[in-house]
C-alpha cells in the first residue's frame, strides 16, 4: 500500500506525479528543481544556490515523512552541464557524512524542466 508524502514546504508538482510515495518502510521522492515554495520562483543565480534551494525542497520532503538525509539510500542528480558537477557535489556533501552517504549517480543530460541546471531525485528508507 503506498502513501502520497504533501508537503507546503516543498515546490507543488508541476506535472501529473507527487512529491514522494511511501511504500512500506521506503520513501520515493520525486526529482527536485530550484522551486522556492514560498515566492514560487525558481531560485537560479548561481549554481550553488540552486542546489541549496533543491536540498532544502528535498529536506522538506523527507521531513513530512518523518525522514532525514540520514534515511537516505540513493540519490540521482541530473545536471545540465558536468562542469557544475564539482559545485553542484560540494553542497550537496554538506548534508551526508561520507562514510554514510547513499548510493548516487550522476548523469549529464541535455535539458531539465524548466531549464534548470540540477535536479535531484532521493529514496529513502525507514
């Protein structure tokens, strides 16, 4: 049986899918773009900054779920151009110790929506 994970401190979808599912005891959360939840706006200044506001939306996410990063075992990031790739993954380690940090990917493609330059995927565990 699966459970719709809402939360309003995260971006709402933008398309027919939900912020994450809960299925049993592990969480899928759906990709993640620098959508600030309180303006709207997308948050695309620089590309740490983006990446920030998409952690946080992340962090949002795994929160209404009663999860942490620490629940985290997998992450997918989509990034527009593999030369962010070094900015993109020095905030994106701010939020895991590294001897425990989840199974990743991460894979240069040619457009995101909206146009953004990263997005993130996470799954969970409880």
């Amino acid at each position: 049986m699966k459970k719709i994970i809402q939360t309003k401190d995260a971006p709402a979808p933008i398309g027919p899918y939900n912020q994450a599912v809960l299925s049993g005891d592990t969480l899928y959360i759906s990709g993640q773009i620098a959508i600030n939840p309180v303006s709207g706006e997308l948050e695309l200044e620089n590309i740490e900054d983006e990446t920030e506001q998409v952690m946080r939306n992340l962090k949002a996410i795994l929160g209404a779920a009663e999860m942490s990063f620490e629940n985290v075992v997998k992450s997918s990031i989509f990034i527009s151009d593999m030369n962010n790739f070094a900015k993109i993954n020095a905030v994106y380690s701010k939020y895991f110790e590294e001897a425990t940090a989840p199974a990743r990917e991460t894979v240069e493609v040619a457009n995101l929506p909206k146009f953004v330059n990263v997005e993130i995927s996470m799954i969970a565990v409880k």
